[in-house]
C-alpha cells in the first residue's frame, strides 16, 4: 500500500454524513473556553461549494446572519468538528451555489426539494 494511502486511511475513519450541495447542515464545532473545558458551537446554513477527496475534501457552508452573509470552508476530517447535521435536504441543478452570494432575505435559503405535482 501506498504511503500516502496508509496516512489518509487513518484520518478517514470518522463517521460523516452524506450530504450535497444545496443541503442545509448544521456543523457542531468544537470552541476550547479554558483549561481542558469545551465548548460546541453549531453553525447552520445550506452548504455552496464541495471540493477535493480524501482527507483534504473541504466544503463551504454559507448562512445569513443579521442581514449579513457568512461563509466558512471547513476540513472534512477537521478533528475541530465534533459532529454534523443535515436539517434539510436541497435540489439543486448545479455544483457550486455562489449565485446565493448575491440573493439577500428569503431568496438566500430557498432552495427546497420540490415534489413532483402531476394532474390526473
């Protein structure tokens, strides 16, 4: 086996969800306050942007917050991430959502799954 395969066949081992672009996720991060006390603090938005494999696979999560946007790019085999979420599940027809950066109020979080609606 490869060397390189070996170090990441360590890393991988964490239970992670599976979850796409548009899905609407709720990481739990893990905050130190003091001398071995933790905090976990979650950050909820819908995920934008998915990228890299393997041990350096990182996704971007966007949310709105007092009228202002904030992204964050988080590792996915961070040992920082305690846990994650998925709240909802999103369709979306493309890979990366950056046109959400420029939707403000509603229109930035409504990505839905739509059920199919056919007339008798």
């Amino acid at each position: 086996m490869d060397k390189l395969k070996l170090v990441e066949s360590m890393y991988t081992n964490k239970e992670v969800p599976q979850f796409n672009v548009g899905d609407t996720v709720k990481v739990l991060v893990r905050i130190p306050e003091g001398e071995g006390k933790v905090r976990l603090h979650p950050f909820e938005g819908v995920v934008i942007a998915k990228s890299g494999s393997g041990v350096r696979s990182r996704f971007t999560v966007r949310k709105v917050s007092f009228g202002e946007g904030i992204e964050r790019v988080f590792p996915l085999y961070s040992p920082v991430i305690e846990r994650i979420e998925v709240v909802r599940q999103g369709k979306v027809k493309r890979a990366k959502l950056y046109y959400l950066r420029a939707r403000i109020s509603k229109r930035a979080t409504q990505i839905e799954t739509r059920e199919d609606k056919t007339t008798p």
